[in-house]
C-alpha cells in the first residue's frame, strides 16, 4: 500500500473533524459571552431571504446601530448560520422587518462585532466533522484493502 496515498486519505479525516470540533466550541463561547454584551438599539436597513441553486434558503437582515458615537453596520444574525425552511426564513422576516427599531448585543472590545441572537445550533457543526471523519475513513480502509 502506497503510504503517501493513505496519508492523502487519512489526514483530511483527522483534521476536518478537528476544525469544525474547534469551530462549534469557539461558537459556544461566543454564545455564552454575548449573553453578557452590552444592548444598543439599532435599525433593520433591509431584510430579505436568499436561495441558492439547490434550494436552500437563509436569511439577511442588514442592521445599523451606535456606539459611543461610531455607526456600525452588521448582518450576523446568529453565531452559526444554517439553511432555514421557508415558515423558519418568513419568521426571521417577520422579527426583523426593514425600518424596525431592534435590539443587537456588541462585543464591548470591537463594538463593530454585533448580533442580533446571540444564539447558534452547533450540533450542525458537529456533525458535519463526524460525517467527514466517516467518509474519509471509509476512503482510508478501502484503499488500504486495495491495496492489499
């Protein structure tokens, strides 16, 4: 079995999972710190859902608020953005209509880093590193026993 082959096939499915392990517990922790951000009020400039080509919808809502005198722009909703389905995409709309007063959380170190929920599903992030593992895994045995 050439090495350098399954060492081709084997590295991505260590460091995949690895990535978006760290990325799911970074996200985690911005959930929990923003939860303690200061509030600023802000205002929806737009709103609108996106599609892309395999039907995937997702929500933009551009918002613009002040702190100690800076304007800031953001469109972060959340802290881990997923495909939403089309009653979860017109509910968004509904929370952050354009020209609404809302309420946006901003880290008080970059007041130019806000969001709106300071929440996230990071389960999507797990799983992901667990299917890629799988896969690449599955790559890594199949070429190991070719090649026996």
């Amino acid at each position: 079995m050439n090495l350098v082959i399954l060492l081709i096939a084997v590295a991505p499915g260590v460091l995949a999972p690895v990535l978006t392990f760290w990325l799911a517990r970074r996200a985690e922790d911005r959930i929990r710190a923003a939860r303690h951000w200061p509030v600023a009020r802000a205002r929806v400039i737009c709103s609108k859902i996106n599609r892309n080509s395999k039907g995937g919808r997702w929500a933009t809502v551009r918002y613009a608020y002040e702190v100690r005198g800076a304007q800031h722009q953001s469109t972060r909703l959340s802290f881990v953005q997923t495909n939403l389905s089309g009653p979860q995409a017109d509910a968004v709309l509904a929370r952050y209509p354009s020209g609404a007063e809302v309420e946006v959380r901003y880290d008080p170190d970059r007041p130019a880093y806000a969001v709106l929920e300071p929440t996230g599903d990071v389960r999507t992030l797990r799983m992901a590193g667990i299917f890629i593992a799988a896969a690449f895994l599955l790559v890594a045995v199949i070429l190991w026993f070719a090649g026996t």
